[in-house]
C-alpha cells in the first residue's frame, strides 16, 4: 500500500469512528430520557461561568484539599 492509500484508509475509519459515536451519543441520551445532542457537538447542557470574583464567604472555615488546614503544619 502507499501512503495516499494508507492515509485514506485512515481517513474512513476516523469517519467511521465519529458516524459511531454519534450514533452511541443518541442512543445514550435516549435511554436516560434526554434528547439526543445536536449535530454542533455540543451538549445541551452547557453551563456558562460568570468572569466576576466568587463571593469570599464561600470559602470561609476551608481548607485547602491534601494541603491540611490553615492551622497546621503538613505532614
């Protein structure tokens, strides 16, 4: 085979591959009772991430994950 010949052949299976998992994407979101995702690729359930500073409350008695608390030395 040459190299064009391998390359289409690759070409067909990635075209394949994407036709197959749109089809296992509509057939997941029908078992779990969503509507299937449109043909853009992107998903219904997209949540935007507002740019202004979360509120500092939120954070308060915290600590920070695998760092231990504020308090303490690590380990």
């Amino acid at each position: 085979m040459s190299v064009q010949d391998d390359l289409a052949a690759v070409k067909r299976r990635l075209q394949d591959l994407e036709h197959t998992v749109e089809e296992l994407e509509r057939r997941v979101g029908t078992e779990r009772g969503a509507s299937p995702t449109p043909a853009t690729g992107r998903a219904e359930s997209m949540v935007t991430i507002p740019d202004a500073p979360y509120d500092a409350g939120m954070w308060t008695d915290v600590d920070d994950e695998g760092l231990g608390a504020r308090d303490h030395h690590a380990p």
